[in-house]
C-alpha cells in the first residue's frame, strides 16, 4: 500500500483491518545526499541505522519529545541561564569586561511532557536485490495505533510517500546494525582550544547567550581529561559524551541551555547503542544534574 501526503490523521482511512500483523514502512533507498540529510553515510552501506535528523514537526517530535503547558494547575517558579557581559569600574578611571552566567527567575505554566518515540530508521536490502529504508517492525493492533500513525508521517516528513510492507519483510532484515548517531573525536586527551571549535561546530548551539553558558560547562568537564569525546550525529545532534573509561564514568551533555546533565556507569559501547529515549527516559543514569547555579560545584562530585 502506497501512502503519498504531506500528512495523515486517521490512520483507520488507509488500514482498516487492525488483527494483529506485524508490518514495516518503507521507502527505496533515496541517493546519496538524500541519505546523507537523513543521517546515513555516503556509502549507505546495509543496516546502517539512524535517529533521522530533524527536519520538521514530526522529526523534532521523534527526536525530542513534546511539553506542554498544562494551564489547569497552577502556574511554577521555572530558572533559565544566560550568559551576561558588562563593564566594570577597574580604578583609575578604566574599566574591564566582566562575563557571568545568570539564573533569571520566571513563572510559567508546569509541563507535561510526552517522551520521543525515537524510532530509528534502517537499511535493508529485499529479496529482488533493491535497497529500501524501513522503519522498525510495527504491529497492527489497537494498543499500537498511534505508532503506527507516526512512524507513517514521519516517512511522509522525509521523503514525501511511503509503503506499507507486511510481516514477509522479516526474510529480509537479517543484516547487522551498523549505528551512526555518535561520532567519536580524535582520541587523546587535548586542551580546549584544540578540541572545543570541533565539539561546539558539531553541536550547533543556538543563540549568543546560550553559547557562552553551554561552552563554560562543556569545557569544564573537558577540563577533567576525558579519554574520549562522542557529538551526536543525526536526531542525536546538540548531545556529547565525555567517556573517563578507567573510572567507568561517562558524562553525556546538551547544547540545550535548559536541561540537565546525565551521569552513566554504563560501558561506552552499550550506551552507544541505546535509542536516546532508552538513555534519557529508562532510569539508567546514575546521576541527573539539572542546569542550574549550582551545576559547576555538583558536576566535580562525579568527575575523577
């Protein structure tokens, strides 16, 4: 069954027989600077498997989630960082640029927030030899309608059509998993002024006063001799992982200047092959430092 829109919101007008089957979503594999866009490599190699980039409203979902207000309960206190710079009096009549990070106090309504579904995409080569991106098998049952629904828009958000295959698929996705959301830096243990410009031009910081805060934290864990540092690639853009392998401690860190900071004890190669909804949404961090004034002094208490 082929779908071609721009978006669906009834997924009972294009299947209406919900029994059960396992299915996929599919698309032929588009060429090179398409697959690139996505997150796959130039060589798009079989089972190399991404959390597609974000592109618009349904990947921004599949990446990050979704909050919203809940204007029923009352409203909270919320804190956000930003970086301040001014001139101060440094006698005999000069002055000097001061920069500080600041906490500005707001109120806001509380959030409810709904998880990223992070589906992967993946490709896979069928028995005629043609090479497809599908989505992970999906079964056609009530309790799994609204996966269904948006694993077939987020096909439609990227390419525009897609086809619903049924469960004979599964003679077909036996290739092992090559994943591509972490791309791990040259490694050694190097000064800021070498490796910063190449994490800060991976992550891609949004807003001035956003940048000088989130670098001040990036740097000060660099500072700490990380065996290795991992940006995220793909869906997994604005993420890094500081490995310290001796001490099994791994710190990942966002570019989002209003989350928090996650701790793991994980081994690196597990960790790096978990959807970012296992990582941020199954407990299995053993720290969560949220962004906050105090984040420089709770941050070393974790760090070798």
């Amino acid at each position: 069954m082929l779908i071609q829109k721009k978006r669906i919101r009834n997924i009972e007008n294009y299947i209406s027989n919900f029994d059960g089957r396992e299915i996929y979503i599919a698309h032929s594999l588009p060429d090179a600077k398409k697959s690139e866009s996505i997150g796959f490599t130039s060589q798009r190699d079989l089972g190399e498997e991404v959390l597609p980039k974000i592109i618009g409203s349904i990947t921004r979902f599949n990446s990050n989630g979704k909050s919203v207000p809940d204007k029923k309960a009352p409203k909270e206190t919320a804190y956000r960082q930003v970086s301040w710079t001014w001139k101060k009096w440094a006698g005999r009549g000069g002055t000097e640029e001061v920069t500080e990070t600041r906490e500005i106090a707001y109120q806001r309504y509380k959030r409810i927030f709904t998880p990223p579904p992070a589906l992967e995409l993946k490709i896979v080569e069928n028995l005629e030899g043609e090479r497809l991106i599908i989505s992970p098998k999906l079964v056609l049952d009530n309790a799994h309608k609204d996966k269904v629904l948006h694993c077939i828009n987020l096909f439609l958000e990227i390419f525009g059509l897609c086809e619903v295959v049924d469960e004979k698929l599964d003679t077909i996705v036996k290739s092992k998993s090559i994943k591509l959301n972490w791309r791990l830096l040259p490694q050694g243990v190097y000064p800021w002024d070498d490796i910063g410009p190449k994490i800060l031009s991976a992550i891609n910081i949004r807003g001035k006063g956003n940048a000088a805060v989130v670098e001040g934290r990036l740097e000060l864990v660099n500072s700490k001799k990380p065996d290795f540092v991992a940006v995220g690639e793909a869906g997994f853009q604005g993420y890094v992982i500081f490995g310290f392998i001796n001490k099994n401690t791994y710190v990942l860190e966002s570019s989002q200047c209003n989350n928090a900071t996650y701790i793991f004890d994980n081994n690196w190669k597990v960790l790096s092959q978990l959807s970012k909804a296992e990582i941020l949404d199954s407990n299995l961090h053993k720290a969560r430092i949220i962004h906050r004034r105090n984040w420089p002094a709770e941050i070393v208490k974790y760090l070798p």
